[in-house]
C-alpha cells in the first residue's frame, strides 16, 4: 500500500499521535499555537513525530520531517492545524512539505489566520492530496483549543482558577487560605501553571498570601518555563519583599488595569492564554467585563461558614442574568472534587474584535 492509498486508519492512528504531540508543546509556544505532527512513510509506518517549538523555532511539521529524513517521500503528513503558507519567523510549512515530498497531507483544523492560512488549498493546487477536518473536533477541543479561542476574541484567553471549600469560601475569616485544597489538587495547579502563558492575580491577593506564582515540578523546583507573573495593582500597594517580585521569573505590574486593557497589553507581548488565580475582586471585575472564558474549580469537602467567597460582585442582582456555563469535566482529585466549566460567550465577550 502506498501513501496515496493509506486507510483512513492508521492516518487517524496518526492524528491522535499528533495531537499527544501537541500536548507537549502546551504553554511553550505563543504566539504560535502549540501543534502535532506525523509523518508516515509510504507503506504507513510512522517515521517521524514532531510539535512545535518555543517562538522563533522549528514548526510541528518541519521537526517532524527532520526526524522522517529521506523516508518522508511518497508519504503522508498528519498535522493537528492546516500547514502554514506564511513566512514569518520561519518559512512556510507548505513549502518543507513540498521539498519533502510528501504526497498526502491530512489536517484536523483549517488555520483561522489571514496570513498563515491557504496551505491547505496550495498544497492541492500542488498535486498533494489534501485531507482537510479529519478528527477536527477532537483537535479542536485539545492542545490548540486556547489558542483558537484567544485568536476568535482577538484577546488572550482567560481561565479562571479558584479552590474554595463546599460553601464556597475561598479563604477564612481569619485570611488564612493556604491548605484549602489537597495536595493533588495543588499539584494538578502546578501543572496547569506551566501549559499557559501567564498566571494572573489582583494586589488582594499578594497581600493576604504572598503566592511566589511560580510553576514548579513534583519536588518543588521550578520548571525550565515560567509563565509571566501578572499583578494588577492600580495604586503602588504591592509590598517590595513580595515574592512574585523575587525574579525566579518575569512579573509584571499593571496599573492601569481594566480587564480590557490589560488583556490588550498582553496579546501585544504575544500572551495568548492567562491563569487567572484570583481574588475574588478581581475575578468578579473579569467576569463583568466577559473577560472569563474558562472556569476550573477546586472543591474541597470542608465548610466555613465566614470568609471570602470566590467571586465578588458582578453587578448580577436577578437569576435570570447569571452567568450560564456549560460544565465540560468533573473529576475526583485527591479528597476534592474538580470541575471544569466553560463560560457561554456574551456580546461583552466580543468587545476585543478588532
Ligand atoms: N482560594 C483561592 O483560590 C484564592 C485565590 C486568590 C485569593 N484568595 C483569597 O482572596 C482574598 C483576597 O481577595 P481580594 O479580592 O482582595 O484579591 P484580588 O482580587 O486578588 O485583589 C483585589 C485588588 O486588586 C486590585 N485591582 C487592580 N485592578 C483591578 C480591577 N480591574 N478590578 C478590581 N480590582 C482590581 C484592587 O486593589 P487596588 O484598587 O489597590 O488596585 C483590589 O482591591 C484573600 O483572602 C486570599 O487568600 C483565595
């Protein structure tokens, strides 16, 4: 069997394949999306995988064909985002694919991209069979989804973390919030940490708890990545021994924060995903602004009865204004459980579109 005449099988094998590629790409790669790629010699034998590589680097599909060498001829490219046909930092993606040649070429999620867009149709204009949308909605809700969403709103997109106890608490009274979720949950953080570009909290926070927002491994190292530090501080009251002022990483203090236009500065500096870790205020000012795209919620079976709650007004005061979201996953993790929801758009949503 040749490449031209691959089942569907092992090419959707492959895609699958790219896509856990992807995953390791996750956090490294803004502003390029973080991409999976396979090549597969002519009798379907996977001879090259690849994912992208951190801005101003290799491309999924080139690290994936430097791997395959001369076995790519005659054979099939799977990519998790339609090959690019734009020179940027690096050249066009179409153009290693033709080089190699590869005669088919199968992609899960045609690039929204003005520029990087068309590789699809330029590489059938060539002669390569082109297999556009195989497993797209699985792709689409994998590694890239973030990416995707920050490209439809023109804005980084924002998840919004939180661990609060069953009653909804998310510190107590007394201002101790350290401990209110399991070690799991805390380490499941960590991890999330390092596959987004920035972590986000408001002045609240740093002061009640001085977090170092840091992303660090099983031991407690840090990670080779660290995501920005984001501290949104609108009159100087950050004190100057805060942690996230130690230079383990990068941490930037904004003063002029509107949700709007700190998400604006952001995608400037090329952020396209932000882990909103509180607090309530500002939590509360994201949502109002339709700023909030993803919620992840850790719940832990304990109840205070007094302290903060999650999120602070929203301006919402009538049940039929609030906020819906549509739950996505729901695990146990360690003594907690975690919920995954994502936040319906609204018009506000859209007000980046520019
Ligand atoms: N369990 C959890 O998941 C968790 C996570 C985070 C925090 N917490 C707890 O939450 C509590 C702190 O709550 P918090 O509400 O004070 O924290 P916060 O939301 O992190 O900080 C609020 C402060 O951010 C500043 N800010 C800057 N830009 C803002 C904007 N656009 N909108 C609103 N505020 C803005 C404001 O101070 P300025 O006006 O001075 O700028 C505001 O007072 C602590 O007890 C902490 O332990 C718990």
């Amino acid at each position: 069997m040749t490449g031209s005449e691959l089942t569907a099988a092992p090419i959707a094998d492959a895609m699958r394949l790219a896509m856990a590629q992807a995953e390791l790409a996750l956090g490294a790669t803004s502003p390029n999306p973080p991409v999976g790629a396979v090549i597969l010699d002519p009798d379907g034998v996977v001879v090259g995988v690849g994912h992208t590589q951190p801005a101003g680097g290799a491309h999924a599909e080139v690290m994936a064909l430097r791997a395959a060498g001369d076995r790519a001829r005659g054979g099939t490219a799977v990519v998790t985002l339609e090959p690019c046909n734009h020179t940027g930092r690096t050249p066009p993606c179409v153009d290693a694919l033709l080089v190699a040649g590869v005669r088919v070429v199968a992609y899960a999620v045609p690039d929204p991209g003005a520029r990087e867009g068309g590789g699809g149709a330029r590489l059938a204009e060539r002669g390569v069979r082109t297999i556009a949308g195989l497993l797209a909605a699985d792709a689409s809700g994998g590694a890239i989804r973030w990416w995707l969403q920050a490209q439809q709103r023109c804005r980084p997109f924002v998840l919004w973390k939180f661990a609060s106890t069953l009653d909804g608490r998310v510190a107590a009274a007394d201002g101790s919030s350290r401990w209110i979720s399991s070690v799991q949950s805390r380490a499941d953080v960590q991890v999330l940490r390092g596959q987004l570009d920035a972590i986000m909290v408001g002045v609240g926070t740093v002061i009640a708890d001085n977090p170092a927002l840091t992303a660090r491994d099983r031991a407690g190292q840090l990670t080779g990545r660290q995501p920005l530090r984001v501290v949104l501080d609108r009159s100087g009251r950050i004190p100057p021994d805060s942690q996230v002022l130690d230079g383990a990483a990068t941490t930037m203090v904004v003063n002029e924060p509107t949700p709007a236009a700190v998400l604006s500065a952001l995608w400037d500096r090329g952020i396209r995903s932000v882990l909103l870790e509180g607090g309530p205020t500002v939590a509360g000012a994201f949502l109002q602004a339709g700023c909030i795209d993803e919620v992840v919620a850790y719940l832990a079976p304990k109840l205070l009865g007094a302290g903060p709650l999650s999120l602070a007004d929203t301006g919402i005061t009538t049940i039929l204004d609030a906020v819906e979201l549509d739950l996505i996953d729901v695990r146990r993790i360690g003594s907690d459980v975690r919920l995954v929801a994502t936040v319906r758009v609204t018009p506000a949503g859209n007000e980046f579109a520019r």
